[in-house]
C-alpha cells in the first residue's frame, strides 16, 4: 500500500523482476523432484489413486461411478471426487499424443507436480494481497518449494495438493470478493473453487475456516461496530442486516461448497452401502476413524506425537525458532498482514483438531504445509529485518545457521529418495513377480481374490485386474454371499495362509497351480 492509501497493482513494471524470479524459482525446483517423475509409488494411497487412474484410463473416464476395483463387485469404493485422477489420465493422454512420455505413472506424477505449482501461485497472489512485500513473499516462496516434506510429496500420486490449490484459490477470490463485493467475477470463481475442494478433499478444507473468519468479521467492522457484547445490540444487529445482500452472498459461498460435499457424502454412501464388503467404509461408520474422539483430541501424548511430525517436516534444526520470531514482530507488518499471519498459526491446529485421528498419516500434513510455509517465512523475514541489523556477529552466526538448515534439508531429501528406491526394490522383489504371474493366468473379463494380512491395492493394481482383496476385517461377513455369481477364477495369498479353505469352499472347483496360487470355478 503506497502513501494515498491504494494497494499497487499486483502485475506492474515494477514487479516484473520479481515475477521472473518466482518463475526461476519454480523452475529450479524442478531438479530434485526430477528423479520421481518416472516412479511406481507404492504406498497404499497411493497405489488406491493410481489404481482409478488406471481403469479411467482403460474404460473411459466416469466421475461420478468410478472404479477402485479391490472390494469386488460393483468395483466401486468411492471417497473423493476423482477429479484429480481424470486430470492425470487427460494429460497422459496429452503426453502421449505429443510423443513426450506413454507411461500413466510419469503422467500421474507430472499431475502431481502440475498442482503443487498452481497451489504455489496461488500461495503467491495470497501473500502479496495480504504482505505486499517482495521479499516476504519470496521467502515464503523458497520455503514452500524447497522444504523436503514438500519436495517428497509434491510428486506423489495424491489428490492433496489440488486439495489444497482449490483451497488457497477460495480463500484468495473470497478476500478479493469481501475487499471489492460489487465484484462478484470473484464470488463466483471463490464459490467454484471452494466447491472442487469440498469434492476433491473436505479434509483439506479446514484450513479455510479461519481466514474466512477473519474476512467476516473484518466485513462486520467496516459496519462501524465494536467487537464486543454491544455487537447485540438492536441497532448494530440492524447495521449488520442492512446490507442483506451482502450478507446472502456470504453464506452462500459458504453453504454451497459445504452442500456439494454432503451430496457428494451421501452419493458415495448409497455406493457403498450396496456393497457388502464396503459398508464398513461409509461416512457414518468411518466418523470416529475420520474424526478422531475426544479423548484422543484431549490426549496430550498425541498431541506430542503430531507436534513432533510437525517438527520433523517444517521446523527441524534451527527453523523452530521462527515461528516464535514472527509472532514477537508480527507488530512491525501490516494489519492485514497480522491477521493473514494469525490464521496461518491457527488453521493448521484447527485443522488437525477437527480431523484428528487422520493426521496420523504423514501425506494429510500436505493440507497445512502453505500456512507452515508462510508461518516459517514471516518469522525469517522478522530476523533478518529486525534482529540482526547492524550485528555483524549475529550476521555470520545465522549464516552458518543457513547452511545448517540447507545440509539437513539436503540429507533429509537424500534420505526420502532411498526410502523411496527402497520400497520400490522391495516390491519389484516380492509383489510384481507374483502380480505378473496372475496376469498372465487370467483373461481381462476374469477375477482375482487376493488374501492379505492388511488391505492394499498394490497386488491388485499391477495385475490389471479386477478383484477382492480379502482381509482380517472380511472375517466377519458372509464371503461366499460376496464372491457369488462373480467371475473369480484364481485365488492369491501367502502359501501357508489358513485363509485359503475359508475362500475355497465358495467354489465347486479348486486347483492348486502353484503354492499361493489356486484356480477356481463354479
């Protein structure tokens, strides 16, 4: 903002320069992701999102029946909109047709990538609207991009970080929206996007509910009224409502994405509830595990826990500090840039808070890792602007802090890249044999039943084909009801596995192949 009071522009001569080192910036941290573009991921998620792709790429695209095809018939278990899934089927397509790669994982992985630079921008236009400091923002840029938790995830095959795009975009058109609300290009384009992020991952969405707080409550003052019990009052309540229309539209780009996710929710449900072997995984009987229950949203050793993954991924070594640092500045910048640094301290503990029990898993942290990003960044900007001026001494020691953090961030990345060639080892030894083996078995019109000690879709996906994957929790249901009148015609699972009578008297017919390896038929 410059001394009349207007906010500069944000595509300006002046701030050419700096949007040609963003884009550097960008294209530099292409490098060490380079080596995951070609990959197979394995990971459960992983493998359940590429296995969609998949089929999307050999039956066509459907988004609102899609197969996942490891439950058995109707080869349906639907959770998110698959949206993301289509995308990375389209531009394998579009990489084929042009001759520059066939391959659906390296287009998955380009997908991945693709999102996690639109999400940057959007991280962007965000921080300018908000700091309207280029160095701030490039700060916060460099973090974003180079942190190894998001050079490891950035690549991998998950919707999230179109999640999070999606969710950066509603909070960035909704703050344009509230600053200048006879605009309502940026009303619709904030409801749109808030809708493709409640569809793609509701989860993912919690780190909106803050800012968009803020923006509200920033619209009520403007109304010339204080935040306190005179907020009650008859005659503030009238200033409020009278600018009902306003008012409408602000509940609406709340309320609409919010109904998309519910229809969304109950289309899914009545999917799977048509299912016996996936009604277990329906919204109502998921809510505890989605969720989380109070006693372990209460529990301080969980907390420890989850505070320490948050440790390991965004504040290891000496980046720990800055948080701490930007919240004694956080005087020193702009009013909007004190609220926007606020949500970015709150969203995340919010966000874990409503979807506790599922920030067990390492990838649901791709949700807050922008707000950690500018969490980080802000505190940085505040040392190097406020605290180590004219100290030549603290100068020198934060550059060996510098390198400190560049060599731990390097080793850290090092190390994701072996587990990474790890697990990719491992399987090329113990699964893809087999899955091979199973393929070459089987015709495309026939079934596969997988015995497992815990589900994955990681046998299944590399067999091209469709099947059951049969699990401790099948123990309870009625298998046979489940396989009946389904083309299954091999059995797979570990050779001494007590499991396979419990299969097999499904069938009329059972032939032993192999060891872990039986044909059947009725």
């Amino acid at each position: 903002m410059n001394s009349t009071g207007t906010v500069k522009p944000f595509i300006s001569k002046e701030n050419r320069i700096f949007l040609i080192v963003c884009l550097s910036l960008i294209c530099l941290s292409i490098i060490p992701r380079w080596s995951y573009l070609g990959d197979i991921s394995w990971w459960w998620r992983s493998a359940q999102t590429l296995m969609t792709s998949f089929w999307f790429e050999k039956e066509g695209i459907s988004l609102m029946n899609y197969q996942t095809p490891i439950y058995g018939y109707p080869w349906q278990v639907p959770f998110e909109f698959p949206l993301y899934q289509a995308i990375g089927v389209i531009i394998t397509r579009i990489g084929s047709f042009l001759g520059i790669f066939h391959n659906l994982y390296t287009g998955m992985h380009l997908t991945s990538l693709i999102c996690f630079y639109a999400s940057a921008i959007f991280l962007i236009l965000l921080c300018w609207e908000h700091f309207q400091d280029r160095a701030l923002v490039l700060i916060i840029l460099i973090l974003y991009l180079w942190l190894p938790y998001n050079v490891r995830y950035s690549t991998e095959i998950l919707m999230d970080y179109l999640a999070v795009t999606f969710a950066l975009g509603y909070v960035y058109f909704f703050t344009k929206w509230i600053n200048v609300p006879v605009r309502y290009k940026y009303f619709i384009l904030g409801t749109i996007f808030g809708i493709l992020g409640c569809l793609v991952k509701v989860t993912t969405m919690g780190i909106v509910v803050i800012p968009v707080i803020l923006m509200i409550l920033k619209l009520i003052k403007e109304q010339n009224i204080q935040f306190d019990f005179s907020i009650f009052k008859k005659e503030n309540i009238h200033k409020i409502l009278k600018n009902r229309t306003l008012i409408y539209f602000c509940i609406g780009s709340i309320l609409i994405p919010l109904c998309s996710a519910v229809l969304w929710t109950m289309h899914s449900d009545a999917i799977k509830n048509a299912n016996i072997a996936t009604v277990w995984l329906t919204s109502s009987n998921l809510s505890n595990w989605n969720y989380g229950t109070f006693a372990q949203k209460t529990s301080f050793s969980n907390w420890v826990e989850w505070f320490s993954k948050i440790h390991d991924f965004f504040l290891f070594g000496p980046l720990i500090v800055f948080p701490f640092i930007g919240m004694l500045y956080m005087n020193k910048i702009s009013k909007e840039g004190q609220d926007f640094f606020s949500a970015a301290v709150l969203s995340p503990l919010l966000t874990i808070f409503i979807f506790f029990n599922l920030y067990l898993h390492e990838y649901y942290y791709i949700a807050i890792s922008p707000f950690m990003s500018v969490v980080v960044g802000v505190g940085i900007f505040c040392f190097i602007k406020y605290v180590i001026p004219n100290n030549k001494w603290l100068y020198i020691f934060s550059l060996f802090l510098a390198g400190f953090v560049i060599m731990q961030s390097v080793e850290k990345v090092k190390l994701m890249r072996a587990e990474t060639e790890n697990s990719i080892a491992y399987f090329n030894a113990n699964t893809i044999p087999l899955a091979r083996k199973t393929k070459v078995l089987t015709t495309e019109k026939e079934y596969v039943i997988s015995i497992q000690n815990d589900w994955s879709p990681n046998f299944l996906l590399y067999t091209e084909r469709k099947g059951l994957v049969y699990t401790p929790r099948e123990k309870d249901k009625d298998i046979c009801n489940i396989v009946d009148s389904i083309n299954y015609t091999i059995v797979v699972g570990p050779e001494n596995s007590t499991d396979f009578d419990v299969i097999l008297r499904c069938f009329k017919y059972s032939e032993m192949i192999e060891p872990g390896i039986y044909r059947v038929s009725n």
